[in-house]
C-alpha cells in the first residue's frame, strides 16, 4: 500500500490539477519533440517534481517511468573516493549533487559529460537527447554552477538539463540566462482543499468541506503536507471529527513550548535551559533555520510595533550569519539571547514609565 | 613578410567563406532525415568579428591584429551575455579556419578541471608544442596557438599565479586569452600582462535590430511592444534576450502570437501590480499586514533577488519619502542582497527589508 501522496500524484500533463496554464504551455513546449534547458522553481509541495516528471513523460512515453537506483563513483583529483546514488530511467538521470557537499562541483563535472558523450545509437525511434534533473540547485556551490555554465551550451546537441530548485536567489544569473524558467507558484488554500475532497472521494471517504479548508490552512499552502496530514487523520480517525485538532509534528509543539519559555522569563539561567532545548530539536536533525523562523513566529506574538521590526531585524542577522558560520548552536543561541535583551529591555521601560 | 600577411588575410577570407561552422552545419538534417533543432543563441553565434555586435573598440582592434596575423595576450571583461566568448572564438576560428582550430585552440572553461595541477601540465604541456606556419594545404597560417581561458574569474588565486611565467615564457608560440566578468577577480601581474578589453552593455537599439532579425528568418511573428518587454526583462543581455524570444516562440507554437504577458512570464519579472500592492502593503504600518504579504511573495515563488532588483528601481523613483530615508533603506537592500547571495533564508531577509522600509515610510516623515 503506498501512501496517497504517491498514489494520486498525477502522472500525465493533463491531468494536472491547477497551473491549467502553465501545462498547457509545457505541452507545447514537448509537442515540438524538442525543450530548452529548464529551471523550475517554486516553494516545496507545489509540484515541481510532478510537473517534471509529467513532462518527461509526455516526451519519452511510459518508459521513464521504469525507475532504477544506482550508486555512481567518482575520484577527486585528491584521490577521494565519492558515491551519490541516481535515479534513472533509460531516457533520463536524476541526482542531487548537493548530497555530496562541497565536492558537488565533480560530479556535475563527471556525470553531464558522461550522460551528454553518449549520443543515441538509434535516433529514429529516439529522441537524440537524453536529460538530466538536477534537484536542489540552490544548495550547489558557486563552482558547481560555474562548472554548469558552458556545460550547458557545450553538450546543447545530446543532453537537456531540468534544475530544480526553491528559490533563484541562490543560482547565479549566468545559469539564470541560459534556462526558461518555469515558476511553479503554491497551489491557494481553494485548491488543495478541493484536491483533497476529490482524494478522499477516490478513497471512498467523505471529507466535510469545513475539514479540508482547514487541513489546507494547517499546512501552509503545501500540498504534500496537506496530503500527508489528511492522511494522518483518516488513520487516526474515521469518519472525520471537524472539531477535532490537527495534530501538528512533535517538534512543532516543542518549539513553542520553548518560545514561550524565552517569552515567560529573561535570565542566564532560563537560557541555559533553552540552550538545552535547542540542541534537542537540532540533535534530531531539524534545521536550524527552521528553527529560527519558527521561533520568531512565536516570538512576534508577544511583541508589539517597534519591537517586532527590531526583533526580525536580529533574527534576519543571525540567520545570516548562521548560514556562513560552522556551528549552527552558537548562532541560535546568540539570537535568543539577543531577543531576551531586548524584551527584558522593553519589559523594564514599560514599568518604569507606569512609575 | 608581404606575402606572409596577404596569405594570411587570404586564409582568412577564405574560411569565413567556406567554414561550415559546427552549430550551423547542426541545423542541416542529419542522415535520418529528422531535422536537428539548433538553440538559437548557437545559431545566431557571431561567425565572424565582423558580426559582433556594438563592442567597436574591441573589434576595432581584433580586426587590426587579424589582418596583422598576430595576438597580444588578450583579457576581455565585462557583464554577461554581451559577447566575449563569441569574439574570442569568431577570431580564433577566422585566424586558423575550421580545420586547424581543433588542433590550435585549447578551450578550458569552469566546467573542466581547472586547478593549479592543470595548469602546471596541461596548460603547460600545450604551451610548448610548437606550431607551423604553414596549414596542411600548404598555405600560411600564424604560428602561434591560443589558449582561451573562459570564466577565468573561478580559477583560484594559485591557479591564476601559476599562469604568470608559463605566459611570458611561452609567449612566442601561445596567446592566452582570458575571458571573465570581473576583472577584480583576476590577480593584477595577470592583468598587466594582457590587453584588456571592456565589453559594454549592449544599447536597446542594437538589441532590438538584432532581434528583429532573428524573428524575421525565424519567422516568428512578434510586435514591436512584445521587443520592448524581452529589451527590458533582460537588461542589455543578448543571450538572455534571444533565449526568452525563443522560449516563448516555442511555448506558444508554431503560429501563435507572443504577448507580453508571456515574456514577463518567462523571465520570472513580477508584474508592477504586485510590486505596487506591496509598497502600498509597507505604508500601512501594520506589522501582520506585511508577513501574510511576504509569506504570500514566497508561496509565490518569486525569487528575492528579482523582488530585490525591481524594488530598487521603485525605491529611487518614489516621491514620497526624503532621500535621506531612500538612502538608508538603499543601505538596507545592500546588505539583505549580500546576505541572499550568501545563502540567507529569503523570508527572514525580507521581513527584514520591508520592515525597515515600513519603518521608514510611517515613523520617520
């Protein structure tokens, strides 16, 4: 039994649930048996991947969908032994160069040159080019995407690259220049609720309409979460209670118990405490950015006007710096007590002009 | 010497005549009867310097050396998709032809191994072959070989030293040509040991002519308003702008029009609606009125940096704050950008910028 989130993913370009537009745009795009370098970028759960897989579909037939795990080495020119696993069919490769941190710049080296060197043997029936998907690309490092540059034009007659990625940001604009971007925005909240019903109708279940709107809303526009979530319900409990609670992830409600420990109280010894809390929530690999956005959500809460453009001002620093730094605790830590310096610094103006 | 420099321009007439170059010779249908699809920016690839567009300078003086046969150690800078690894390979195409160049140019760009060991041997190795000054058909050829560095900014600082000597040594039978778009990058005694050349930012009427052109032996039918959307999303960028023309001819088909809509599209620009609800969003000093905002441009999938670039354009323009304000939320969009460049979380970045702007717009007027 797979989960729902597999199960009713679609699988064709038609069969997209919104976007209609942009579909209809990547049909076309495939009709001509021929496609640019792609970038498709978008916030996570919006259907990147589908769209990508449902393209390479409409372009290659049912055959790429006949997956095949494999593991690829590659040497440095320091001798170090690599090993990134791909996913490929017999008309396209999937990998995730980041998997291999800083060393990512070989195997974009490597791998394109390897896939785009082998031209089709039979190019009546085939397409003459294969493609790659490279996903994450924000997370590459600049050599990578230096590496990727002239790549990309050099090997243009055999090989198409799809880069996948949340944000452009990160990707420097020579790579920027050589793609048709493709942005995939988040489905609304009236979407995700109405693929959800129609989900649950396929199960054979009836979800009442108050409930998905408000699976929808819980999941922040992400409409795997969503999925996933509704899921979760459905396990927990059927038929669906509408007035019950959505039960949120663990570390979710850990994170804003720790929130209102910051909040209730500023001493050397409470962030001790929270300092303790932290390295729990980073020790179960959540990440630290994560964990930053989500304290300052509640945070905010009890913070008003200035303070609040203050408090994001520091935690936008220190998120800065978090990404530049080695140790993810340090950051973290300098950013609560930070905030508690502040807030405590509020808290006595404020008695003191009662007096 | 007279001959020699007859022959050469000679040969060089020639090739431009006669060279299949590799990406048009790729438009022709291969065996199979199926027709190869070329990207444009290949097909539309200067074949000679000649064709470059708006760099004069530049050109002016390649063409000297061609007719003279001869090279300086050449470096070109400047943004992208302005035309220096077109020149550079137009002008090594036209100096050798299209037999010789495989044997004569070494191509080495961000994409090969590039660190200091290849320099020491590969780089090095190819330095010290001599080479003939006479091509297999018996007619003159200049007996040097070029060595084109691309995107020579990425090379590392010890790669970039390690250059130095093997340049001045092999000076006699190599011409280094280094190609970047930062000429801070490249270590000074490299630079002093080159000619440099700036490349400018194309002129939208130069751009324009050219796309024209394109859409014209294309035969994609375009508007004149449609050419002014693609000019201004790709910011004096020819490749940018000739790999969006040819985007949204392919995404609309064969015989539909292009709308601006769909450049803008492509190109990732946010429509000025959204930017202007945004601003209008900041002026209302409500701190929650602005995160459901922020959240709603990451939902989106609008990347920072785009909101980042076309914001400042907004900034500078607006009227109703003081330039003093302007500065200081200028200040502010510098140091967000650096942080965005270093890998920042987008949303925290924001929140961060448009608060100060909210700060600014509201409590300081």
């Amino acid at each position: 039994m797979s989960l729902w989130v597999d199960k009713y993913r679609p699988v064709s370009l038609a069969k997209l649930d919104y976007h209609k537009d942009q579909s209809a745009h990547l049909k076309k795009l495939v009709e001509g048996g021929d496609f640019p370098h792609l970038l498709v970028y978008g916030p996570s759960g919006a259907g990147k991947k589908t769209r990508i897989m449902c393209t390479l579909r409409e372009l290659y037939g049912p055959g790429v969908e006949k997956l095949r795990i494999e593991q690829c080495q590659f040497t440095t020119p320091s001798n170090k032994k690599l090993e990134i696993s791909t996913i490929s069919s017999n008309y396209h490769i999937e990998v995730n160069p980041s998997d291999v941190g800083h060393n990512d710049r070989i195997v974009i080296q490597e791998l394109i040159k390897n896939v785009a060197q082998v031209n089709q043997l039979d190019t009546t029936q085939q397409k003459n080019f294969k493609v790659v998907v490279l996903t994450e690309v924000d997370r590459l490092t600049k050599e990578a995407q230096h590496a990727l540059r002239r790549t990309m034009e050099k090997y243009m007659s055999t090989c198409r690259i799809i880069l996948c990625c949340n944000s452009t940001s990160k990707v420097i604009p020579a790579i920027r220049s050589r793609c048709l971007g493709l942005r995939v925005a988040a489905p609304s909240i009236a979407e995700i609720s109405q693929i959800l019903i129609t989900v649950c109708k396929k199960e054979g279940l009836t979800l009442p309409h108050e409930m998905a709107v408000k699976v929808a809303e819980k999941s922040g526009r992400n409409l795997r979460r969503a999925l996933l979530m509704c899921e979760a319900c459905r396990v927990q409990q059927y038929p669906f209670n509408i007035d019950k609670e959505i039960s949120e992830p663990d570390w979710e409600i850990y994170l804003r118990e720790t929130a209102t420990m910051i909040a209730q109280q500023q001493s050397p010894k409470r962030l001790l405490e929270v300092r303790a809390r932290l390295y729990e929530l980073l020790t179960h690999c959540i990440p630290p950015d994560i964990i930053m956005k989500g304290l300052l959500k509640d945070l905010l809460a009890v913070c008003d006007g200035q303070l609040k453009a203050e408090v994001v001002q520091c935690a936008a620093f220190y998120e800065h710096r978090l990404q530049q730094g080695q140790k993810a605790i340090y950051h973290l830590e300098a950013f609560v007590a930070k905030f508690m310096a502040i807030y405590k610094r509020f808290l006595e103006e404020g008695i003191a002009d009662i007096f | 010497m007279q001959a020699f420099l007859k022959g050469g321009k000679v040969s060089t007439d020639k090739s431009k005549v006669d060279s299949p170059v590799p990406s048009s010779s790729a438009a022709k249908k291969s065996k199979d009867g199926k027709l190869k699809i070329v990207p444009w920016i290949e097909k539309y690839r200067p074949k000679n310097v000649e064709d470059v567009a708006y760099q004069d300078e530049v050109i002016a003086v390649l063409k000297k050396s061609l007719e003279g046969s001869d090279l300086p150690n050449l470096l070109f800078y400047g943004p992208p998709g302005t035309g220096k690894t077109s020149t550079i390979l137009a002008a090594s195409r036209q100096l050798f032809g299209p037999e010789l160049y495989r044997d004569r140019v070494l191509e080495l760009n961000a994409s090969d191994e590039r660190g200091i060991s290849v320099i020491r041997e590969k780089v090095k190795k190819f330095a010290q072959l001599t080479a003939g000054g006479t091509r297999s058909d018996g007619k003159p050829c200049p007996p040097f070989k070029i060595i084109i560095l691309d995107e020579a900014d990425s090379m590392t600082k010890d790669a970039q030293s390690a250059l130095r000597r093997t340049m001045e040594r092999e000076s006699k039978t190599t011409r280094f040509c280094l190609i970047c778009n930062y000429v801070t990058r490249i270590i000074e005694p490299i630079t002093s040991r080159c000619a440099k050349f700036r490349f400018k930012m194309l002129a939208e009427d130069i751009l324009s002519s050219r796309l024209k052109k394109i859409c014209d032996e294309e035969g994609v039918l375009i508007e004149d308003t449609v050419i002014d959307a693609v000019l201004k999303t790709s910011e004096g960028d020819m490749r940018k702008a000739i790999m969006t023309l040819q985007s949204a001819s392919r995404l609309c088909g064969k015989d539909g029009t292009i709308s601006r809509e769909m450049i803008y599209n492509i190109s990732g620009v946010i429509s000025e609606d959204y930017l202007d609800k945004l601003i209008r969003k900041c002026s209302r000093d409500s701190y929650e009125d602005l995160d459901k905002a922020i959240q709603d441009v990451i939902m989106e999938g609008f990347a920072a940096s785009q909101l980042l670039n076309q914001l400042h354009d907004r900034i500078i323009m607006m009227e109703n704050i003081s330039d003093k304000q302007k500065s200081i939320i200028c200040e502010k969009m510098a140091e967000v950008d650096k942080a965005l460049m270093d890998g920042a979380d987008e949303y925290l970045q924001l929140m961060a910028l448009f608060s100060t702007i909210m700060y600014q717009t509201c409590h300081e007027s």
